[in-house]
C-alpha cells in the first residue's frame, strides 16, 4: 500500500513501523541439523526472553501511546483518501483559482475595514461637534456621555439583558419603551 508523503513524513516522525513485521513461524521441533553442539542448546525447556511471563502470555500488556496507536490506524485505514495527484496544467489551474480567491478575500477584508474606519470618524467628528461647536459649553456632549445610572442594577444598558448562556424567549421584546 502506498502512502502519502504527509503521512510517510508523520509516521517517520512519530517513528512508527509503516509494516508490522512478521516473525517467522517454524514448528518447535524443528531444529537445523548443521551442528550437534547447537542442537543440544537449542532443546531447552524453556525459551530465553527477557519479557516477564505474564506480558509474553498476552494478558496485562502495556498500553501503548494512544496517539501512536490512532496515528497508525489512520495510516492504514481503507477510508484514508489518496492524495491528490495534479499535472501540471491542473496545478497551476488549482494555484491561479486559490491565489484568486486570496485576493478576492483580502479586498473584501480591506474595503471592511475602511467602511468601519469610515464609521468611526463620522462618530468622532459628531462627537467633537457636540463638545465644541453647538455653543452650550459642551453640556449636550457631557449628557451624551455620562454613566450616571447605568449600573445601578448591575447590568450595563449596552447589553440589554443579562449575559446568560441560553437564548432569552423571545428574540425582540416589542413593548418595550424607555
């Protein structure tokens, strides 16, 4: 089965086998007839392994990395799509639309941003008529501004109603006046 570079690339940095090896199964009684002296050391009773016997039994294995695991299987699993192969005319169609798409976003984000600043000095400049050029002295400015009351009830007036993590009743309260 062949893999995607990214996935390769993955595997090799998490260091995982891409093929489970296979140890060769041979029958226990089977042993090469070269030399005698061998043969008497390869009929031991029982196996050398540094593994303890309950491990080499199957049961109470240590678990593995979970995401070691998760990687592998994702590696191997049939429903992993295979990456995308383009030729060349195909590349450079895919690079043209997405580089298009890039400008596309990046003039709607400027043209937003400019309407937002457009907004905000329309908003100074009337504020700045209200402190300075009706001729009151700035009052109407200052009631413009001032807090007074506004957390009287804990709430600020900007958000309505309290800050709730469920949606109120109903969406617009018709009936209310000031």
């Amino acid at each position: 089965m062949k893999l995607s570079p990214v996935l390769q690339s993955l595997a090799a940095a998490f260091q995982i086998p891409l093929h489970a090896s296979k140890p060769l199964r041979t029958s226990p009684n089977h042993i090469p007839t070269t030399r005698p002296s061998l043969q008497a050391s390869l009929q031991q009773k029982t196996p050398f392994s540094s593994t303890p016997r309950t491990l080499a039994r199957g049961r109470n294995q240590p678990k593995g990395d979970k995401r070691i695991t998760i990687i592998r299987y994702h590696l191997t699993h049939a429903l992993t799509p295979r990456p995308l192969r383009l030729s060349r005319l195909r590349s450079l169609r895919h690079w043209t639309i997405h580089r298009a798409y890039l400008l596309h976003t990046r003039n709607q984000r400027l043209s937003q941003e400019l309407e937002l600043e457009r907004q905000y000095n329309a908003m100074r400049a009337a504020c700045e008529e209200l402190r300075v050029g009706v001729g009151d002295g700035g009052r109407l400015f200052r009631q413009a501004m001032s807090k007074k009351g506004l957390f009287s009830q804990g709430i600020p007036v900007e958000y309505a109603r309290g800050q709730v993590d469920w949606p109120g009743r109903e969406g617009w309260n018709h009936e209310w006046t000031r």
